[in-house]
C-alpha cells in the first residue's frame, strides 16, 4: 500500500515544467524519537502535478493538509546547478569541461497530492 497524509507548515515553493511544489516542515508526534541532530520536524517535498498551470494558490506560511502518494524519481545534477545552490557560495573553476555537462545521478523522493486542503496564516 502506497498511501501519505500529512499536515504541516509551507516553508518553501516552487515551479517546474506546470507542476507547484512545497517544502513542508511536519512536527513529529510526541511519542515517536527525534532526529539524530534533536529536531523535532521532517520537511517533505510535496508535488502538485499541473498546480502551477492551474494556477493552484499555496504560500510560504501557509497550513496544508495532503493526502497522496510517495513518488520516488531519477534526475541528474549539473555542476553548475550544484554550484549554484552550495552553501557558502563558492567560486570553482573546472578547466577541460562545461560544468552545464558535467552531471551526477540524484535521486528524490516525494509525495504526489491527490486532495489537499490550506488555511491561510497571516
């Protein structure tokens, strides 16, 4: 069986190629362990296939029940993409290769919404 309800808070959104996605921090319940680092929330990458291109409201703050799928999905990772989002932001020159071509396997793993419901905050 492959079924996800979650509720949380919308940390982050985002677009690609018509889908809307969000980034939900879930506090865990009292009773389960903490992380290995003590936190106390997961953040869960939740996909709205055709959100975007429907024109699907959801904002930073938000509260957001989901009701769905776990999806898992293959893609590769420019060096320059990497590059772009390292923390802190460094400058690296690669000599004999395009860093758009240079690519590593990545690999994700998220929920697909199927029904959903938000609260505004603020």
């Amino acid at each position: 069986m492959n079924e996800v309800h979650l509720s949380g808070r919308v940390m982050k959104v985002w677009d690609f190629r018509g889908d809307r996605f969000a980034r939900v921090s879930v506090p865990r319940d009292g009773d389960r362990p903490p992380k290995e680092d003590g936190d106390r929330f997961d953040y869960i990458t939740v996909r709205f296939i055709g959100g975007r291109d429907r024109g699907l409201e959801i904002r930073v703050g938000d509260d957001i029940e989901v009701h769905g799928f776990l999806q898992s999905r293959d893609y590769a990772e420019s060096l320059a993409d990497f590059l772009k989002d390292a923390r802190p932001q460094v400058e690296v020159r690669v000599e004999k290769a395009d860093p758009e071509e240079v690519r590593a396997g990545r690999a994700t793993t998220e929920v697909v919404a199927e029904r959903w419901r938000i609260r505004r905050n603020g």
